[in-house]
C-alpha cells in the first residue's frame, strides 16, 4: 500500500491520520511499548505541523516548545514545517522542531 507524504495530505486526511495516530499511541502506551509510543506520538505531532501555517511563526521571536515548560526556542528560519533556531539554554546547538511544537511566549 502507498502511503501519501503528509504535505500531500488534505486537511481531512491529516486529521484521520492524527486521531489514528493518537489511536495507537493510546494502545502502545497501555501495552507498555515506551519506544513505539514515542514514535507514533512524534509522527502525530508532525501531521499537526502541517494543518498550521508557517507563515504565522515569526522571525527572532521566542517560543514556549510544547512539552518542555521554561525552555525558550528563538526561531532563526523556517524551513517547510520545521523552525530552525536555538534554545535559551547553555551550549544550546542549532535544532529544527516541527511548528507544531511552538506556543508563543508570555
């Protein structure tokens, strides 16, 4: 069976695929499979990335990342989905984090 790329998705598509990741993720979880847990998770918040507009996130701004509370996420470009930048924290290295993954600060 071939599978669609997310960007090929409508947003119909990409909603099933996040509530039948969710799905699975729910049962791994229950099943105590931690490292398939972690993967379906990811790949649901990577669906989600690509129902936001990117053009929303903004230049050198500071965002919260979702799931990581006091981090501060300084995005430098935009790459598709994924905002590439800089955590506020010590020997922070250059990352890129799905959108999905950034709240605007306080």
């Amino acid at each position: 069976m071939l599978t669609k790329r997310y960007s090929e998705m409508t947003e119909y598509e990409l909603r099933m695929e996040i509530a039948s990741l969710n799905e699975k993720a729910k049962k791994a979880e229950q099943l105590g499979m931690v490292n398939e847990f972690a993967v379906l998770e990811r790949k649901a918040v990577l669906a989600k990335a690509y129902l936001l507009n990117p053009s929303e996130i903004e230049i050198n701004e500071l965002y919260e990342i979702e799931g990581d509370p006091g981090v501060l996420f300084k995005v430098e470009y935009l790459n598709g989905v994924f905002a590439w930048g800089f955590r506020n924290q010590k020997d922070s290295k250059e990352e890129g984090i799905p959108i999905s993954l950034l709240k605007k600060g306080k």
